[in-house]
C-alpha cells in the first residue's frame, strides 16, 4: 500500500491518517491494525494518506482538538488537507459530542470524513448516515462509562485492601515479583529518592534562598530526568525532555506520600485502627514532613531582582569599585563576554561619577578570582549544616497528633454519628491519646540543624561542581566579593570576605564552614 501514502499533491483527496491508543504496550499490535485499517478505508475512497495524527497514550475522553497531534490539524495550525480517516468512529474520540463535533467540522469545511467499515465517505447531511454515526459514538461513550465505572470500582477495592494503584509518586517504584502482574510491594528508588532527599535538605538548610524555584532550575541544569520522563524510562520508554517545574517540585515535597503512605484525594488512606495506611518507608519521616510545611508555606518575599542562570561565576559576586554596584556582563558578536558597570548608564544617582565604568573579560577574571580563591581555603575540610530530625520520638508524637487530628475532623464532618460508630471512635480516640501520653513521657532528642564533617575539602567541592552556578553557590556561601576597579588604577581587582554583619541576604546553597579557619 505505498502508494496509498504520498505528499499532499492537491488531488482533492489529500487525507490525514488519525490512530489512537490510551495505553501503548510491548505486547500491543493495535497501532499497525489501525495503519492497516485506515490505509484499506482510505484506498476504498480513492484517497491517499499524507500524514499521521497519531496520539499514544491518550486517553479517549480528551477532546480531539486538543489531543496533541490530532489537534494542531483541526485547527488548521498544520498545512492543508481533504479529510481524516480513522479506523473507527472510537479513535476519533469516545464522547458523543466531541465525535459530532468533529464529524460536523469536516462536513462544514467540506473535508472527508472517513473510517473502517463504513462503505464510504460519511455523509452527515444523510439522516441514516448522521443515525449511524451518532449511535456509534454513542456506543463508544457508553463503553468508556464502562471502562470508568469498573476503573473507579477496582481503584476503591485496592484502596480498601491497603495497596496502591496507578503510578508510583516520584522516588518510590512498585515491585512485581509476575512482569506486569499486580503490585506486590512498593519500595523507594534509590537514584530518585535520593535526589528528592537532597532537594529537601538543601530546602530546609537554607529555605530563604534555596527554593523550589531556584531547585527546579537547579535540576534542569543537571539533565535530570524530571519525574515524568522518569517513570517513562522507568516503564522502558523514550523521554520527552520535560523540564522541571517548581510547582510540581513543591507539592512533592509537601505531600504525604513522600512519608511512604496510601494517599487518596492528597490525604492519607485511614486503617481500621485510624492509622494512615503505610506502604513502605518514607523518603523522610513527620518531623520532617513539618518543617517543609513551615519553610514552604506561602509567604511575602521581597523582590531581589530578576536572578539569571546564565553561566556567569561572579554575577552577584563582583562589585564595581567606582559605585559599589554589582556588576553585570555584557555579550557582543565580535567580543567575548565581559563584566562592566552598567549603572551610570542606567541612570542611577549613586552611580553618576562612575566613570571610567570598569570593563574586564568574563574569562580573565573568573580564572583569577579561581586561583585565589582555590589558593586561600582549597585545602580546608567542609562542615556541612544539615537539618537532623531527631531521635524519633517527636516524629512519633506528630504521627500520633495527626491520627487523632484526623479523627476528630471526620467526627465533626458527620462521619460517626450513629451510636456503634460513635463507641469505635471513643476507644480509638481514648487508644490515641493514651499513646501520645506516654510518648510525651519519654525522652526526646529535638530536631534542628546540626553540623557534621563531609570528608571533602573546599578544592574537591569545587572541582566536583556540575556547573557554573554549583560554582557561584560556593563563593557565595563563602561570602565572597570581588570589587573591580578601572584599568587606570593602581589596583585592577580586590577579593575579599565579608563579615556575617555584610553579608548580603542572598546567600545561597549548603551552609559551609572550613575546619580550623
């Protein structure tokens, strides 16, 4: 059938090829008897084929004009065509309305409209050929019913049974001892648990300048794979290259799930005893979980200015020595990137005797701020600050806390009003905080930062920094500041340390300090 598929040639008879699948697996040959199908449907109309809307893993319920490949070409964002042929009514869509509306989009704009088994092109003007074609969308829609209701049905017995289904959240995975037979267990990935672990600590280290915004940018910059294109390579399939979003990345970090419980509706899933329901160890434990609340919650932050994470060393880090106003860099096509003082061109009143404006190659001075500063605290060991959550105890009394908070919300949402509902929730209330008591009554370590060596020296933090930026953290976090004077001075450029009174609130990163400095 090759010649069935060839270049739009304005024939009249131009047609788009629309297959579709909600789940795309190894074993699946759908997608070539669909190409099958719709290649005979469009012979038999003495059409060709001249391009391919093919939508994987899309669900029927999506609209087909915003399905990501069908889409663009019923809103004539993709070039010129005759029609669309499918190889049933149920690829086009599985809701009656968005059928028709798609059927009567081709008929209005008098395109084709054609699929496998209908003796020909569908005309919608005809009351037997609009019958038929209504009824089989309606067909189609009553099976998707079907497909939810069962869907929605199994989804509440698993629940029931304390297991969990459909995708992992991001730094578990499910373990299943038959090739995609049910979950057995569920336990934490070891590269993407890790990875949400260090986001955290990072967070909770320094939550006024280490945010998921400033993370999410971070993980974009490493290549790590962000947590959709994660589970695809998970399940042996291609990523995508979706970026890292910091709204994403912070409901991660504030959902439970990430304590390793069943969660339903953002809220854990309640055991007979009144318990969350546990699937397997937490990426972190309640005492944690709390803190990312308290560092995460939304609150005013004054604007620092736009923060770039172009790979520059000493933006925010140089100064000029004329007006004391950070330095920015400029870029030409004849000349490398440089840093200067843009401020008296800018108009700014404490900048107006900056003149000469310093001007120095990017390149040359971040090689000479690299040999000073590898030079004066290269060799010194790192302490590295480090949120600790405690010896248990307060998790303990949090988790505890929380079950009778839980409790006593659905009580006063009506959930145990009648008489054996009200007795079941005395005892487990009364349990509840017989356990909090004697909790409260045994020592507890607190959680806090505390400091512990990493076995690195400053050199080999730097040396193993992934990027420019991972470099800029340190020096800043080392509250360094570079001042670059004209070439007409007698000094060209001054490093040096600000004290902790100096230091300028945008500090970012790890909390370091150098042993026996």
């Amino acid at each position: 059938m090759d010649e069935v598929e060839r270049p739009y040639d304005g024939c009249g008879k131009c047609l788009l090829g629309v297959r579709r699948l909600s789940r795309v697996k190894a074993a699946t040959t759908s997608p070539e008897r669909q190409r099958e199908d719709v290649l005979t449907a469009a012979a038999a109309v003495g059409g060709h084929i001249i391009a391919w809307a093919d939508d994987w893993e899309v669900s029927g319920a999506t609209d087909p004009m915003t399905r990501p490949k069908l889409g663009p070409w019923l809103r004539d964002e993709r070039g010129e065509y005759d029609g669309i042929v499918a190889s049933a009514v149920d690829r086009l869509g599985r809701n009656v309305v968005d059928c028709l509306n798609t059927g009567y989009k081709m008929r209005d704009e008098g395109k084709f409209l054609v699929t496998y088994g209908h003796e020909g092109v569908w005309n919608l003007d005809d009351p037997n050929d609009e019958n038929r074609f209504t009824m089989e969308a309606w067909g189609a829609q009553m099976e998707l019913r079907a497909i939810q209701r069962r869907n929605r049905d199994a989804t509440k017995k698993i629940r029931a049974a304390g297991r969990p289904k459909g995708k992992p959240s991001y730094g578990f995975r499910y373990v299943r001892t038959v090739p995609n037979g049910r979950v057995d267990s569920v336990e934490l990935h070891p590269h993407a648990a890790e990875v949400l672990r260090t986001v955290a600590g990072r967070i909770l280290a320094d939550p006024e300048n280490v945010t998921p915004s400033s993370e999410a940018a971070r993980l974009n910059r490493l290549g790590e794979p962000a947590p959709a294109d994660h589970l695809a390579v998970m399940y042996g399939k291609s990523a995508a290259g979706r970026p890292w979003y910091p709204t994403s990345l912070r409901n991660m970090l504030l959902s439970e799930a990430a304590m390793g419980y069943l969660v339903h509706q953002g809220k854990p899933v309640i055991d007979r005893t009144g318990k969350p329901v546990r699937l397997c160890e937490g990426l972190w434990n309640r005492t944690t979980h709390n803190a990312l609340k308290e560092v995460l919650r939304a609150r005013d932050t004054p604007y620092r200015g736009r923060k770039s994470n172009r790979s520059y060393l000493l933006t925010k880090v140089a100064v000029c020595g004329q007006c004391n106003n950070r330095l920015f860099t400029q870029t030409s096509a004849d000349a490398p990137p440089r840093y200067t003082c843009t401020a008296r061109n800018k108009g700014w009143p404490n900048a107006q005797d900056c003149r000469p404006a310093p001007n120095m190659r990017a390149a040359n001075l971040d090689a000479l701020v690299e040999g000073w500063f590898l030079e004066k605290f290269g060799h010194g060991a790192i302490i590295e600050t480090v949120y600790d959550s405690g010896n248990g105890v307060a998790d303990r009394i949090a988790e505890v806390k929380a079950s009778r908070q839980r409790l006593r919300a659905d009580r006063e949402a009506g959930l145990y009003d009648q008489s054996d509902d009200a007795e079941w929730y005395r005892e487990r209330y009364a349990e509840l905080s017989h356990e909090l008591k004697a909790l409260e009554n045994e020592p507890q370590r607190p959680p806090g930062m505390v400091q512990r060596p990493t076995g690195e020296t400053v050199e080999d933090r730097w040396m193993k920094a992934p990027d420019i930026q991972a470099r800029k953290e340190i020096l800043v976090d080392f509250r360094v500041q570079v001042t670059l004077f004209p070439a007409s001075a007698s000094v060209r450029w001054v490093p040096e340390i600000l004290d902790s009174s100096e230091q300028s609130s945008q500090s970012l990163g790890w909390e370091n300090r150098i042993a026996g400095l």
